[in-house]
C-alpha cells in the first residue's frame, strides 16, 4: 500500500528527512511512535523519526506522529516505557483538607517548569549539536572550535553509512562563533552564475537569524558581518551588510549544490574560499581583550530532558543577554523555581516537593508537545526568525524536535513519499504543475528501515531535474518512476531504482515558488504502474 506524505520533516541540518513505517518490535528505539486509530477494525501505526546529520543521536523528549502519512499495518507491540510517551503527570490525590499556601506555591513551580521546558527545549537541541562540534574533540563531529569552517565535500554512496538519509544535493560546512570579544567576519568567493548554495546562519534560540547565498544575496563575492548582542558600532568599509544576533554562540550550516561525481573539485573549490576573521583582524586593528573561556557541562542526553534542563538552560542564558525585552517578563517568571543567566542548580538541594513539581512541569510540557506534534501536519511555519515564529515557544519546539535547523520555507520546501519497491509507481507532474524550483529539485530515494541510499546498477540515488537524460512528457509534463523492477528501456532514463521493499522518497525544492511556501502548491500522489512494461 502506497502513502502519500505532502509535508515531510527530518533534520534539515542536513537537508534531508527519514519517513518510514513498520512493525513495532521490543527493539524498537525510544523515538518510535505508536498511536492506536480505530478504523474498519484494524489498527494504524505511523512513524516518522526526524535525525540530526553527520551522526545518529536518540532525542530523549517527546516524539510526535505525522497525519500526514498513514499506512495501515497490523497491531503492533507498543513500547510501553519509552520517554517519548511521556503523559502528564497525574496531580497529587486530593486531601481532604484545604489546599495550603505551599499547594498552591508547587501548583506554580509546575506550571512554570511546563512553561520553561518548552522555551529550552530547541536550545537543549541546539546545544547536543554546540558540544560535540566545539567542546568535544573526540566526537566525529568536532568541527575544531570556535572560528573554523568544517567542509564536507564527499559524494555520498550507498557503501557511505556514517550519515542516515544523506543529502545528496548540497554537500554541508560547519562553523560556530563566539562574538563576545568582537563580531566576526563571514567573506564568500564569486560563486559562478547557475550554482546554488546558501550559508544559514542559526542563534542559540535556533532562530534563522540570517541568510547568505545564492537566493539572499546572490552569488557575488563579498563580506558580512555577524554581530552578537550588544554590539553597535558602524558598518565597516568593505562589508556588505551587518546581521546582528540576539546571542553570543551562533552555527552557520552552508550547502553548496553538487551537481554531479565529476563536480567534488568545483565545491571544494568554493568551500575553500569561504573564510571566517575576527573584526579586528580584517580591519588590522588591535584586538580587543579575549573573552572568559566558556567551561562546556558535558551534554548528557538523560539529564537534558529531566528536570536538571534547568543547569543547561541557565548555561545557555549567559550567551543571550541582554534579556529580549519581549521576555523580560517571562525570565521573572522563570526565576521562581531558580532559572536564571549563569545561576547554579542544584536539584538534591531542592525540597522533595518543590522537585517533585518541577518533574510534574517537565512531564506536562512533553505530553503538550505529543498533542502539539499530532497536529502539526506540515513543515511550514516551523522554522525562520523571531519574528516569524512570533515567540511561540511551542511551534519552536517542535521544529527542533522534528527537524533541527530545518531552513526557512523561502529558502527550501520539502515533501515526500513512502512505498514499496515490489510494486512498481509513478509519480506524474502536469507541465503547470511541475516543481516550481529557483534554483533546482531532487527526489532522493532511501532502503528502510536503514535509511541509507539503495545500491543499484544504474548508480542512481537521486533525480531530479538536473538528471542527464531525464525526459518529459509529449506534453510537456514529466512522470518519474519508482521501484525494484525497471519500467521498460524507454523508460529508464525516468526510474529512481528502489529496493524490493519499503523505501521513503523525499523531495526537495531549492528557492521554492510562492505557491509551494503558501502550500497551494503539492507533490502529486505516489500511483502503481497499472501494466508495467515487460
């Protein structure tokens, strides 16, 4: 049976998503979603698992169900005691006698952990990320500190298995800042005409607080600067533009198009001439004084998602002063159950009741993000500044739960598919109705439950409309084809193999139309091959 999936969601860190359905087993990871729909006495299981790219890493919080795609399985063993199931924590069983002022003290500590817990939750994300590419030199992902690019430039292949549902468009570099001494200098080479790429530039908050590349500013070379809070001096000669952030730890994901396997040398090429200076160094002024070096707490997973969210949160606090005067208000709030910039937290030193409400808080926000996440039917709305997100905590939240560092819908769209490869499919876009891409469009396909590329003989992992060969319909319209079995020599210039199995395909459109950001715009639906050819 065929799913149709409009609006995909996956870590766009890496501009890619996992979307999958199976059979529960006792093995299945803490991710896993399992909601029970009656229907015509079966019952519907739905997974879809977002991950973080370069390495696989289990999100200990609330995990969500997409409406989106429904594939109708048997019943499946539940996981009874995963995190990501978390409910509310039932209230204390009633007393007979009247409620005290100290009821009504840990009534409010939970209320404001619940609150709290859904404010930190995209930057406890953003800061798995921070400590493995900074503060952890053993990781796999350690991009070698502060101020220094990291390129990725390889093609990936389906024997590539350090990264799950790898990008095959736009190899990724990395690179944090830290502009509490100084801001810093961001300078990008001429990119030649008809090559896309983009540097996201993302603040602790997980805010997109600004863009560079191909859509933005064009492919021109030049200079900008990244200012941290507080910063106010004038725009220096030579730069082009200033892009201020609320906080002082800011990452840059930039993509640069690969088009093909002969291509590696033309992005290594452009990634090397994208350089990162302090201020003072582009100028050759004196620096200023170094700023204190930043004690990291090891990011532990368990402990993130508990009530000890709290040392990280206040960790965290210290990079984004001054306070956003839209929050000063909230902050005081906070302060109540000891969440402020800097300020130690120490949970053996709390009463057990005041502990006990705060892990009641804790487990309220994670069922309030379950219901949020059920309803959240598209990736769009999701990610993008402060003002677009309008200080809704929650929808933060469940961007960075199910796609962290997801980009801003302008500069992206995604959507996709799941089947199986036994039964061969097309996918069919009317000549007005194709993707409507700036820059470019891809399908990628992925083996599941893996979720790696599929090993074929054509070597075809993707395709899309920079696919030598592809060819249109008479009409001018395009059909693609999906499956284990080649849908006849004529049509091979079309097919995208697929492993005779389950397999998701996702989409992806590069500088989408106003008509796909406005969602008036759609994949058309995955159909079966009625009379494959022989």
């Amino acid at each position: 049976m065929i799913s149709l999936v409009q609006c995909a969601f996956g870590s766009e860190a890496s501009g890619a998503f996992r979307i999958y359905a199976w059979h529960l087993s006792k093995n299945t990871d803490r991710r896993t979603v399992d909601t029970r729909l009656s229907r015509c006495g079966m019952r519907t299981t739905v997974v879809m698992e977002p991950y973080e790219p370069i390495a696989m890493r289990l999100m200990p919080c609330v995990s969500s169900i997409s409406l989106m795609s429904i594939l109708l399985l048997p019943a499946c063993q539940r996981q009874e005691n995963s995190p990501a199931r978390s409910e509310a924590a039932p209230a204390p069983s009633p007393e007979t006698r009247p409620a005290t002022a100290d009821d009504q003290d840990q009534a409010e500590a939970r209320a404001i952990a619940k609150e709290a817990y859904i404010y930190a939750f995209a930057m406890l994300e953003n800061y798995n990320t921070l400590y493995k590419q900074v503060a952890s030199p053993q990781a796999p992902e350690y991009v070698g500190g502060f101020g220094r690019f990291r390129h990725y430039s390889e093609l990936y292949t389906p024997d590539n298995h350090d990264v799950v549902t790898p990008n095959n468009d736009t190899p990724y570099s990395w690179a944090w800042l830290d502009l509490r001494a100084e801001p810093w200098v961001v300078t990008v080479p001429k990119v030649p005409e008809g090559r896309y790429y983009v540097q996201q530039w993302v603040d602790l908050f997980t805010y997109n607080f600004a863009y560079i590349g191909s859509r933005a500013t064009g492919n021109g070379a030049g200079s900008y600067l990244i200012a941290g809070p507080g910063w106010n001096g004038d725009k220096p000669a030579g730069i082009k533009e200033v892009f201020p952030s609320e906080t002082s730890l800011v990452l840059t994901l930039t993509r640069t198009a690969l088009n093909s396997p002969g291509d590696i040398a033309n992005v290594k090429k452009i990634q090397e001439g994208m350089k990162l200076q302090p201020l003072s160094s582009y100028l050759k002024t004196p620096a200023p004084p170094a700023a204190a070096q930043i004690q990291f707490p090891p990011y532990d997973a368990e402990k993130a998602h508990s009530h000890d969210f709290i040392r990280y949160l206040n960790f965290l606090l210290q990079f984004t002063q001054p306070t956003n005067p839209d929050e000063a208000g909230l902050m005081a709030r906070f302060a109540k159950i000891g969440i402020g910039p800097g300020q130690p937290f120490d949970a053996t030193a709390l009463s057990p009741a005041r502990l006990a409400a705060i892990d009641a808080g804790v487990a309220d926000a994670k069922a309030a993000m379950a219901e949020k996440a059920k309803a959240t039917l598209s990736s769009n709305g999701l990610f993008g500044s402060r003002a677009f997100l309008k200080n809704d905590y929650l929808t933060r939240a469940i961007g960075a739960e199910k796609g962290l560092y997801g980009n801003s819908i302008e500069e992206a769209w995604y959507g996709g598919y799941v089947g199986d490869g036994n039964a061969l499919s097309m996918i069919h876009f009317s000549k007005d109705a194709l993707p409507p891409a700036k820059f470019f469009w891809s399908v990628t396909l992925y083996a599941l439950p893996d979720r790696f590329l599929y090993a074929n003989d054509l070597k075809r992992y993707s395709i899309g409309d920079r696919t030598p060969g592809l060819k249109y319909d008479a009409d001018g319209g395009l059909t693609l084809y999906i499956g284990h079995a080649s849908p006849g020599k004529e049509k091979e210039s079309n097919w995208l193999p697929a492993p005779a199995g389950p397999y998701s395909a996702v989409g992806r459109v590069y500088g989408p139309s106003r008509a796909a950001i406005e969602g008036k715009w759609n994949l058309p639906p995955l159909q079966p091959v009625q009379n494959p050819t022989p």
